[in-house]
C-alpha cells in the first residue's frame, strides 16, 4: 500500500490561517514476477535457485514428482529466492515438468524441461552359433548416434550387415540389425565382437558371435592287416570332438592302450592307439576283430578293422595243424618220403606209394641213423658197407637229438624243415590226449586206396568219412585231413602186405635193433606204438614244425 498527503495554506493573507493536510491512502497493486520462468536441463540432478518478485504470499507447487521444492518466505515487492531440487532425469526419453507458483490472486509457472539420459544398449550381448552360414540378429536401443565396428580380422566371417527399423535418437529407440555370417570350414572355433561405439561420446557396446568349429573325426587307415607273427598295430585318430572306442566282438586275444597324443595341427589332436595281440595266430585261418571309433556330435561311424592273418603253410605240406604235444603243432608233409636215386621227395599224392622194387624211386625205408643205409636193398650188407654200428641213442636218418632230428636233411630241395615224428609225438596224436581224442578214423578208402588212415587237424569238427573218390578227396584235403596209406613193408626189395599193413617209422630207436612205428591193417587195427626191427623197410611220413604262439 502506499499513502500521499496534500497540504492547503494560505497564500499571501495577513491573517494566518492554521493549513489544512489531506491524506490521501492507496491500496497497494499486487505482483508477482518470477525472474527465469523457464529452464532447459541436462538429465543429471539440479538445484535451481529460482527467484521471484512479489509483494503477495504465494504458494509453490511442483506439478512432477521429480522436481521438489524448498520454502522461503516473502516481503513486500522484493526479490525472494527458493529452491527448486531436480532430480537427475535415469529415463532415456526427454522430459518437462511445471511448477505452479500462487499467490495473491496471481499465478506463475515455471517450466523445467530435461534432457533424457544417453543410453546404447545390445541385446543379445553374445550368441554361440553352429559352423554352418547363417544370419544372426541383434537389436540396438539408443537414442544416440553410432557407428558399427567390425573387427578387420573378422571381415571375413561377417559378410554382410542388414539394418531394420531406427527411430529418434532423441529417445530410446530400437534398431535391429542381421548379420551375415559365413561358414565355419575351420576346425577350430572363432570369435568375434562386433562394436557400437557412440559418435563423439564414450557410449559403447558390444555384440559377441561365438560360432562353432567344423567338428572332424578321423582315423588313419580303416584296416591293418598282419602277418600271423605280428603282435602289434597302432591305430591312429585325429579329432576335434570328444570319442569312443568300443570293440565289436568279445575276443580276448587282443587288447588296446589307453591314447597318446603324439600330434596336433589346425586344432585337431592326434592319438595314437597301441594294439597288443597276445600271441601269434597258430591257425591256418585268419582272425579279426574291429573297432568302433563314434562321437555324439558326429552321424559317420568310423570301424577299424584288424586283421591278423593266418600261419603260412611251409612249402611241401598239408594245410593242416596237428597237435603232436601240450605245445607243440606240426604239418604234416603232403605225401610220404621216397628216394629217386639221387635225393629225397614227397610223393604226389598223400595215398600214392610203390609196390615193386625201384632204385629210382625207393618208398620204404630201414630205420637207420645213415640214410644210405635205409635206402638200400640190403639193411646189413650196407651197414657193413657204410661202417654203421647201431646204438639205442640213434636217431632216424641223423645222430642228433629228436628235437633236432634231420636238421641237415633235404627234402624236395627243402633243407631244415623236415623230421620224422617221434614215438611219443605219434602216441599223443593218435589217441593219449583229449585234444586229439575222435580226430582219426581207420579202414578208409581214398582214391580207390583201401585200409586208409586218416588223420583230421586241431579245428577239423566235420566227419571223417569211410570212402573218399577223387572229388570228395579234394575237398578232404583242402580241410587239411592227411592220408596215411596202406602201404605194406619191404622185405630186403620183396613187398609184403601192401594195401592190407600200414607201417610208418617214428624217429625213436630202443636199442641198436629195434626202433618205434606206427602199425595199422586191414582188420582195424591201430597202434601207435609198435616196435620192430630197424632191418623191416617201412614207410616214412615227415612233419615239420608249426611256429609256436
């Protein structure tokens, strides 16, 4: 308010007259003036001091829950002051809020607009992907400008980048983006981040591509074939994934080591695998076994096979396997022993044999140390002749001991291989052990050659049958069955019992006039342990010796 007086005096009178005063009062105008009523913000927390101009009471009211307000009082039409306390704006969208200032009838508004907070968001930040070519989605939230950086070693995995949507950078807004990416050909996985980095700000953030490495499982060679004497192979794998061995069949004459690593290149490991054979494969048929080598991540089923193959057949025998002891085989010579004049031969054919006196072709045989003597027409005029004494330590055709017996002796151009079963090597085969028990049969006829024995190896397990013509004798011999012929014996160069008697010698002497052989006829007798006189020419059926496991 406000008040004025006017004074009324007299003017020039010689009379005084007392003045008179008139007051004059005046209601005040109200006003209110707010000095800043506007305000433009950064999205951070902000005390305003705001000013405001008036002579009223008035009354501040923040219209936003965001903008708070601290009290002051006011006087007369004079600047006053309060504070206005901003919030710090943690949205990304920009924003305004009012605040109501009333007071004496009058009305102000002050008005405070935020800026929105900066903000660049990936989602997803990481994405593990397979090795095959594909497109991988990412969306970005920003309201900020970026650029996207691809590293440039991965140029080659990212090849192309397509952009979706985008909107105000003045809020938050998304865009999506695909990515190309090309096939993984390595056997390794790889790894990229590509980046969104704010224009001219330190916003950052950043999208990880993990993708899978071209899975390969592998092995060396499918199949290993060994020699029957070979007792280790090694397999080799190479692999990027995690495996198994198993083995297919149950057998238990192999095993296999545990893996070395002995490689790696480009992100395959190499292993190698040792496979021991516990013994060599005394059999005239091959044995295998494999392996399965898989893995869960990988539809291909890899098999190694091991093949160890079977013992050879020396030159010159039956391919047939006899037990002659617990521990030692033998073959059998592929027909009995004759003598042409100038050396030793196997006769053609197992049941072949002579029955007329030939000097070319002598088929039955003294027992003796000396071959010439056995040889010969005459057992003691050629003892005489040769300075021959026999003793019981005599061993057939040779002085040495039987397991050595005719180590010198040549046979079919064949020197070293062939012997002369000894007593107790024929006892075992024909009938001590169990091993041998049902595996001869007597009185066969083979290839129109009666009072036949005839003698199945280790794994025969068909029947040894009565009667065998020329076809079905093949097919016998080929399972490895021998023929021992009914023979008969020569008496000085007299033949006797031939087709009825079969006699063949063992390499084992009694004494100086008698030695071991085997004895058959034609009345289905069988002995395997005969002893004669070393002057009674008989047959002569050589073995030689099978490799020991």
């Amino acid at each position: 308010d406000r008040e004025g007086k006017i004074t009324i005096s007299q003017k020039g009178s010689a009379t005084s007259v007392q003045p008179q005063v008139i007051t004059v009062k005046q209601s005040q105008t109200n006003g209110m003036f707010i000095t800043t009523p506007e305000y433009a913000l950064s999205n951070e927390s902000h005390d305003l001091t705001i000013e405001v101009k008036a002579n009223v009471s008035y009354e501040v009211t923040p219209e936003v829950d965001w903008i708070k307000y601290e009290a002051s009082s006011t006087k007369a039409l004079s600047a006053t002051t309060f504070t206005l306390k901003v919030n710090k704006n943690e949205t990304y969208d920009q924003r305004v809020g009012t605040v109501k200032v009333k007071g004496g009838g009058l009305e102000g508004v002050i008005t405070i607009t935020q800026a929105e907070n900066l903000g660049l968001f990936v989602s997803p930040t990481e994405v593990q992907i397979s090795k095959d070519a594909q497109e991988v989605e990412v969306e970005v939230q920003a309201n900020v400008e970026y650029d996207i950086i691809v590293p440039e070693e991965a140029k080659g995995m990212i090849t192309t980048i397509k952009k979706q949507g985008g909107g105000d950078t003045k809020s938050l807004s998304a865009t999506k983006y695909l990515f190309g990416v090309s096939e993984n050909a390595q056997y390794v996985g790889r790894v990229t981040s590509i980046t969104f980095k704010q224009k001219d700000g330190s916003l950052s953030g950043t999208f990880k591509i993990s993708q899978e490495q071209r899975d390969t499982l592998g092995i060396a060679s499918q199949k290993d074939s060994l020699s029957y004497d070979e007792l280790e192979g090694k397999l080799i794998v190479a692999a990027n994934v995690e495996y198994h061995i198993s083995q297919s069949e149950d057998v238990d004459w192999i095993s296999i080591s545990e893996p070395k690593k002995i490689d790696e290149k480009e992100g395959v490991d190499f292993f190698e695998y040792t496979f021991t054979i516990k013994s060599r494969n005394i059999s005239l048929s091959p044995r295998r076994t494999s392996f399965s080598v898989s893995s869960e991540g990988i539809d291909t089923k890899l098999t190694y096979v091991i093949v160890q193959g079977p013992v050879p057949v020396p030159e010159g025998a039956v391919a047939g396997i006899f037990s002659v002891s617990a521990t030692k085989k033998i073959f059998f010579s592929k027909g009995n022993l004759y003598y042409d004049g100038n050396s030793f031969r196997f006769e053609e054919n197992q049941y072949d044999f002579q029955s007329t006196w030939n000097t070319s072709h002598v088929s039955h045989f003294f027992w003796s140390n000396d071959a010439r003597v056995a040889y010969s027409d005459n057992y003691n005029a050629a003892k005489i002749t040769y300075g021959i004494t026999p003793t019981v330590n005599d061993v057939f055709f040779t002085n040495t001991t039987v397991e050595t017996a005719n180590s010198d002796f040549t046979v079919n151009g064949i020197t070293g291989k062939y012997r002369t079963l000894s007593s107790d090597e024929w006892q075992y085969l024909l009938g001590t052990s169990t091993e041998r028990d049902g595996k001869y049969r007597r009185l066969v006829t083979v290839c129109g050659k009666t009072n036949c024995v005839v003698i199945a190896p280790d794994n025969f397990t068909g029947t040894i049958e009565s009667i065998y013509d020329a076809a079905a004798w093949e097919i016998a011999k080929d399972a490895g069955l021998v023929c021992l012929p009914a023979a008969g014996f020569r008496d000085g160069s007299i033949f006797c019992d031939v087709g009825y008697t079969g006699l063949c010698w063992s390499s084992s002497a009694s004494d100086g006039d008698f030695a071991y052989r085997v004895y058959f006829d034609c009345s289905g007798i069988l002995s395997s342990c005969s002893l004669y006189y070393r002057y009674h020419a008989d047959s002569v059926r050589l073995i030689t010796e099978a490799p020991a496991e």
